[in-house]
C-alpha cells in the first residue's frame, strides 16, 4: 500500500505523464497538480491512476504547496512531471527519511549528456547552491529537483514563497532550523517530447527563475 505522496506540479506535460505515471513505484500514491494547462495533462492523470488537483495560481510554489495540502501520508515526495527523472530512484530518499537517517532527502542531478541541461541553467543552479553552502552551511549540491521529507515537518517550515524560488526558500528554511539532509545522485534525462520547459528552455526563462531565487535570498 502507498505510504507516500508523489506530487508532480504539472503544466502541460500530457506526454511525459503518459510515459512517467506507469513506472511509479507502487509505494507512491501520486498527486498531479495541474496548474494552468492546455493541453490534456488533467486527463491523462486521472486516466492513469493519479489524483488530480487544480491550482489556479501559476507559479511552481502553488502547485507544490497545493500538492502539499491535499496529501493524506505522513510522507511526501516530489518529482517534476516532465519526464526527466526516473521515479524509481525516488525510493533511496524515501528510505533515508523512513529509517530516520535524514529530515530532508534530495537528488543531485547527473545529466546524461551536456545537451540535456543548458550552460544557462546549469550555472544559475551553480551560483545559488555556492552561495547558499558559503552563507549557511547548506549540506547540498543541487536545488532539490527530487526530494522527499515528512508532510507535517514541511508544513511545520511554513514556506512562503509560489514562484520558482520555492525550493531554495525550503533548503534555506530546512538548514536554518537544523535539519539533516542525505544527497543522492540522479539521473537527468532529456524532457520528454512534446513538452518544453519553463526554467531552462531558455536564457530568459532561466533568468526569471534565478529572480526568484534572489527575492527569496534577499
């Protein structure tokens, strides 16, 4: 039986799901959050199994944090819906969090080739993480696209932020409040076709997010 929430903020990525949603691992009860799309994301969830939530405000920070809410398991994970990461490698963060041996378990991306994450993006992740590690002590090397930690823990941080500054907002919160983190390389791949990023599928959208990443900093 599922013991834990997957949730996917979700914006048009109808073709990944299709691909994505069969190969959950079975300890996942996945929560699609649908915010804003076009295409036939939402259908394509329930189809597949998955609990749909509609979240009206855009913004990556109110899909998750709608994610958040809707959860019913004392534990919940996150993934983006794209199809860029293999849900299975989910199960290593979920045990660390289960057995104790950390609060917050993240991936740390490991890009299949150079092309799957742009020079752009790449280095606006670099330049956060670095002045996050020098400023705080984060005890990461990514921004956490996977992670996994428990529900009322997370709601306890009390996260603020609804746009892409989201999750450097939570590995600031999570390290200020002392909590232990276990990193765990993962594999990226490119996004699924038919999809298109909004973080890195350009330099001004890379440069959108990284503004929200400073707001948060400031």
């Amino acid at each position: 039986m599922p013991h834990c929430d997957l949730i996917l903020p979700c914006r048009d990525e109808g073709p990944a799901l299709v691909a994505l949603l069969p190969r959950v691992p079975e300890v996942f009860h996945v929560i699609v959050v649908d915010n804003g799309s076009t295409d036939d994301t939402a259908d394509v969830a329930r189809r597949l199994g998955a609990d749909v939530v509609t979240e009206s405000v855009p913004g990556y920070g109110s899909a998750v944090h709608a994610g958040v809410l809707a959860a019913t398991h004392p534990y919940v994970a996150f993934m983006d819906g794209d199809g860029s990461f293999d849900p299975d490698e989910l199960l290593s963060l979920l045990a660390d969090v289960e057995s104790g041996a950390a609060d917050l378990a993240v991936g740390r991306r490991r890009p299949v080739s150079r092309r799957v994450w742009p020079w752009h993006a790449r280095a606006g992740n670099a330049v956060i993480v670095a002045w996050l590690r020098r400023r705080i002590d984060l005890d990461a090397h990514d921004i956490a696209p996977m992670r996994v930690c428990r529900r009322e823990a997370l709601l306890d941080l009390d996260v603020q932020d609804r746009r892409f500054g989201y999750p450097v907002e939570l590995l600031q919160k999570a390290t200020l409040a002392g909590w232990r983190f276990r990193e765990h390389d993962v594999t990226y791949h490119p996004r699924a076709e038919g999809t298109r990023s909004k973080v890195s599928g350009s330099v001004k959208g890379t440069a959108r997010t990284a503004r929200d990443f400073w707001k948060v900093l400031a």
